[in-house]
C-alpha cells in the first residue's frame, strides 16, 4: 500500500470517527436526561461535573475496546445481562428518587438551595454510573467503534481515533450542560420543578423498564 493510499484511509477512518462521536453525543439516552436533571436542579457546576462522569465512563469503553477486552463480553454474552440488569436497577433508583423528590413540599425550596449539600462529586459519580451500566452505550461501541479499531493500525492511532470521540462527547454534553444552567432555564425549572422532576424520573423509569425487558426478550 502506497503511502498516499494509507493516508487517504486514515483521513476516513477519522471522518467516521468523528461521525461515531457525534452519533454518541446527540443520541438521546438516560445520561442526557440525567445531565439535564442535574444541570437544573443544581447549576452549572454539578451539570459539568455530571458530563465529566459521563465522559470518564466513555473513555473506560474505548479502553476496553482498544485494549481488546470487548472480546470476553462477546464471548460471555451473559456478562451484558448482568449489566443490563445492574444498568436498569440504577436508572431506576435515580428515576425513583427524582419522583419521590418531585412530591416533598419543600421541593422548589431544595430547587434552589440543595447544590449546597449536595456535592459535586456525586454528580460525577452518578454521571459515571449511569453511562458505564448503559448497555446500549456498551453495545453501540462494541458494534460501532470495534469496527474502526484494526489490529494492524498502531495503538497510538486508535487512541487517536477514541480521543476524537471521547472530545465530541465531554464537549458537548458540557457545553449543553453551561447552556441548560443559565439563569432563565433554572427560573422556569423552579417554578415548574415538580412537574419537571417527575417527568424526568418517568424518563429514567422508562429507560430502566426497556433495558430489563431486553433481559428477556
């Protein structure tokens, strides 16, 4: 292969890798709900640090592909049920907790003064939870980014090609994270908080009932 040729399919190579970050960024999912429960509950901090949670769970994935591990869950397939049915129990108790929060009477006083106590790094924490047990975050690498990391391509290529998709995602779910912070998206949350809160944890609920039922369909 001539040295023009290798460099026209490495330019395609990060051309889809590009296109598998930014399908990885819009397609809606329980950690965009969560980043937008966050981000207005909270503010802008703990949106950022819920995105940056999201991101290191991404970057654990992209490891585990490149590092070829990715070979073990398909050769177990049972090892994705039991992340399904870990992924699902977690959404479901977030979605239960943002329901039963939506019902306190003191909600839109929480609204506005409970990112005092509650800490950042939670956010992190469940950011990183709830994209690291999504099956269908797992499942979309393994079949979408596994085809685009070649054992004959340097390992320093494919970290290229994972930090090309790993920079699309932290970038836009913080950016959304500073934009759904603002000041006008928080005083339209705390005036509708509860209705906001519940349909958020019913969200979270719903993604939570599909992922189990896909346990045993």
């Amino acid at each position: 292969m001539t040295k023009k040729a290798m460099e026209g399919g490495s330019v395609m190579f990060l051309i889809d890798a590009v296109i598998i970050g930014l399908v990885a960024a819009f397609l809606p999912g329980p950690d965009f709900v969560l980043l937008v429960k966050n981000s207005l509950q909270y503010g802008r901090r703990h949106g950022i640090y819920t995105a940056l949670g999201v991101s290191a769970a991404v970057l654990i994935q992209i490891f585990i592909i490149i590092s070829g591990f990715s070979i073990v869950i398909q050769k177990f397939p049972f090892l994705l049920d039991v992340i399904r049915a870990a992924g699902s129990s977690y959404l479901i108790y977030l979605g239960y907790t943002a329901v039963r929060g939506a019902s306190r009477p003191d909600n839109k006083i929480n609204a506005t003064a409970s990112a005092r106590h509650f800490p950042a790094k939670s956010s992190f924490y469940k950011g990183f939870m709830c994209n690291f047990f999504n099956p269908n975050s797992i499942l979309f690498f393994l079949s979408v980014f596994s085809q685009l990391v070649e054992g004959s391509v340097p390992m320093l290529v494919n970290w290229m090609y994972g930090g090309v998709i790993l920079t699309l995602v932290a970038g836009f779910y913080t950016l959304f994270a500073v934009g759904i912070s603002q000041k006008t998206c928080r005083t339209i949350y705390i005036k509708y908080s509860r209705s906001i809160e519940r349909s958020l944890g019913a969200v979270l609920i719903g993604f939570a009932l599909t992922i189990a039922y896909s346990i045993f369909a």
